[in-house]
C-alpha cells in the first residue's frame, strides 16, 4: 500500500506501529526532528502580608508548596469564573430570543 493511499484511510493503531516499524530504518521517510523549548515560567509578585497568608493556607491544607497550592487555587477560580461566564452568555442568549 503506498503512503498516499494511506492518507485517505484510517488507520487502526496496529496499522500504525506496523508502518512506523517498516520505515524505521529508512530515513526519507522522517520528517526532521522536531525541537521544543519549555516556555518561560511566570512569576507572579505579591505583597509580603499576602505572600505569608497563602504559606499559611498552603500548610493547612498539607499541599507541598505555596507555588502548588496557589497553582491549584488559581485554577479552581479560572474555571469558575469560565463557568459563570458561560452561565451568563447561555442566559442572555436565551432571554434574546
């Protein structure tokens, strides 16, 4: 089966592994390799009042560090905050119709 044929079919997984196995030594067949750079990480500066209230929050609730525990917080209030977003677009959607 050529290559360009294999474009218009799905493949199963075992199909895959197949192809992959057959053109592992063939070199034409690889794209070249593919390099990737981990992004930058964001800080974030608090007050020093605050920065303390979170350490304290973050040892009650045993999380291992301030950096995951506020990591975790943000998170939950990300998606809290796109769920009432959604809620509310949703409602005024409806009310226009």
């Amino acid at each position: 089966m050529s290559p360009r044929s294999n474009m218009n079919k799905r493949l199963s997984e075992s199909e895959i592994d197949q192809l992959v196995i057959a053109q592992t030594e063939d070199d034409t067949a690889w794209e070249p390799p593919v390099r990737v750079q981990r992004a930058a990480l964001a800080t974030l500066a608090l007050p020093a009042e605050l920065a303390a209230r979170a350490a304290f929050l973050a040892q009650l609730h045993r999380t291992a560090s301030v950096e995951d525990w506020l990591r975790r917080v943000i998170q939950e209030r990300v998606e809290l905050e796109e769920a009432a977003f959604v809620g509310i677009k949703r409602s005024l959607a409806t009310q226009a119709t």
